[in-house]
C-alpha cells in the first residue's frame, strides 16, 4: 500500500512537473530528471552545437537569427487542448532551412525562453534542445530533397511530412528522456505524445504554406529547385 501511495505521489510530480511548466509539454522543467540523463544531453549538444557553428557561413547567420526568433515566438503561441494547451514549435521549418545549424538557433531560444520566461530550466537546456533540434536535423536529412523538388505536390507533400514528423519526433524524444528518468514518468511520457497530435497536424500545413510561399519568392533559400526526373 506505500510503495503504492509513493508511485501515486512520483506519477503526479512527473505530470505537474511537465505539464505546470510555463512553456508546456515540450519544455522539461527543473529537477525532473536525473543527472545522467541531464549530462548526457547536455553533452551531445554540445557537440551538435559544434558541428553547427563549424558549419554555419558568415552569410546564413542572419537567417539562423530569423528562424531562432520564429522558434521563441512560436512558443508564446498556446493551442487549447481540452483543459490544457500545447503550443506551436516550428522545429521542422528550422531544420528544413538550416540544417544542423538548427541546433545553436534553437538553443539560443531556449536560453532566451528559459531566462525570460522560466520555460523549462537552465539545467535542461541540453536535454531541451536535444529534444526539438535532433528532430530538425532528422527531418532535413528526410526531407530536404523532396522540398526542392519541381512537382508541387512532392514538394508540398514532403513539407507537411517535415512539419508533421518533427513535432512527432519531438514529442518521442520527450517522452523517453522522462522515461530514463524512472518508472514513475511513463504515463506521462505517453501523455506528452498524445497530446501533441493536433499540433503535428497543424506544424504540417504551416510547414507546407511557408515552404509553397519560399518556393515562388525565393526558391535559392532552399538551394534551389530540382528538375522532375
């Protein structure tokens, strides 16, 4: 009977832990997860954050800045969902646009958020951004040739499919770092995928319009259009 009233008492942190925090589902607050899991993340965002300064031009950080700013705004963004909300990511727009540079954009807004706004937490930004960027560059390496694609309804198509899957992947990577974290955590780590689904389906279609919008406007940020073949 106690060891059930303490798993009640563990369960019920995990979701108001998750759930209270101001940023939402996809923002792990502080004092949520143990420390392996903490350095862990930390540490391989650190070398993603490397990799993604090493290769950024001169000329893309202006465009690293828009889409790091478009990353914090979109945060402020709340959709309701029953009694809770979730909010807009736009992970998948960043990683279609710039690659593994998404990695030091999205970090910065994390940073941003975290001290401005207490989304999420200092301790958590490298498991944070592990979370919402390594989807970004799954879905850039997926999804990048389809977006340039001549035929509209490819590249249309494989934007949606970019906007979908990063939210989904997200919310993966979110439920196994609380699952990592303990036993405790798993009914929230389901949580925190289900509830997403209205969002990947609404990050697939504004995926897809900015994606449409860029092709007639300024196809050379996407490098370019392929020829059909």
């Amino acid at each position: 009977m106690r060891l059930n009233k303490v798993y009640v008492f563990s369960a019920s942190f995990a979701y108001s832990a998750v759930r209270y925090s101001k940023g939402g589902y996809m923002h792990i607050s502080e004092g949520v997860l143990s420390a392996p899991v903490l350095i862990t993340g930390a540490a391989i965002t650190a070398v993603f954050v490397g990799f993604g300064l090493k290769k950024m031009d001169y000329d893309k950080i202006p465009e690293v800045a828009i889409l790091s700013s478009a990353f914090f705004v979109a945060s402020l963004i709340h959709v309701p969902i029953g009694p809770s909300s979730v909010h807009l990511i736009l992970n998948g727009i960043a990683g279609i646009l710039l690659g593994i540079a998404a990695f030091p954009a999205i970090l910065v807004a994390l940073v941003l958020q975290a001290i401005l706004f207490q989304f999420g937490g200092i301790t958590t930004l490298g498991v944070n951004t592990l979370n919402m960027a390594l989807p970004a560059l799954i879905c850039f390496c997926l999804f990048s040739h389809g977006v340039k694609h001549e035929n509209t309804v490819i590249a249309l198509g494989s934007a949606f499919g970019c906007g979908f899957t990063s939210v989904l992947l997200g919310g993966i990577m979110v439920a196994l770092s609380l699952v990592f974290a303990g036993e405790s955590f798993i009914e929230v780590a389901k949580l925190v995928v289900i509830v997403h689904l209205p969002v990947m389906i609404i990050e697939g279609i504004l995926t897809a319009f900015c994606i449409g919008f860029l092709r007639k406007v300024r196809p050379e940020i996407l490098g370019g259009l392929h020829e059909k073949g």
